[in-house]
C-alpha cells in the first residue's frame, strides 16, 4: 500500500494501529485518525512467502519413488 487513508471527518492521514492475520492468507489492517480516534479496517491479500510458492513449484522428492 502506497499511503495510508484520509480520514473523510478531518480529511489528514489514518495511522495504522494493527495488523491482524485472518483465514485464506488474508489480514485486516485497522486505521485510526488521530483527532477524531475513528476506526477503519481494510482487508489485504497476505503476501506469499518465496518459500510457500517454491513448496507448490518444486515439491520435495520421496525416498524410493521415481
């Protein structure tokens, strides 16, 4: 995310408070405006780790199998 949000109320930039992991790779970043203390979540996308993409591309050889 390139900027945090605007609060709409006092038009300045939210400051992120927490950042909290949900099911299916997901997280909820929560935002909150410093005058008015108003609350906003955004659900994101969790970025992949390079090593949960190689798990999938690459899966570990079995002993014994060809």
């Amino acid at each position: 995310m390139a900027a945090a949000p605007i609060c709409i109320t006092c038009n300045i930039e939210r400051t992120l408070v927490s950042i909290q992991p949900t099911r299916n790779r997901h997280d909820v970043w929560q935002y909150e405006c410093p005058t008015c203390r108003s609350i906003f979540r955004l659900v994101t996308r969790r970025a992949s780790l390079e090593s949960d993409d190689a798990a999938f591309e690459n899966p570990p050889l079995r002993a014994g199998t060809r």
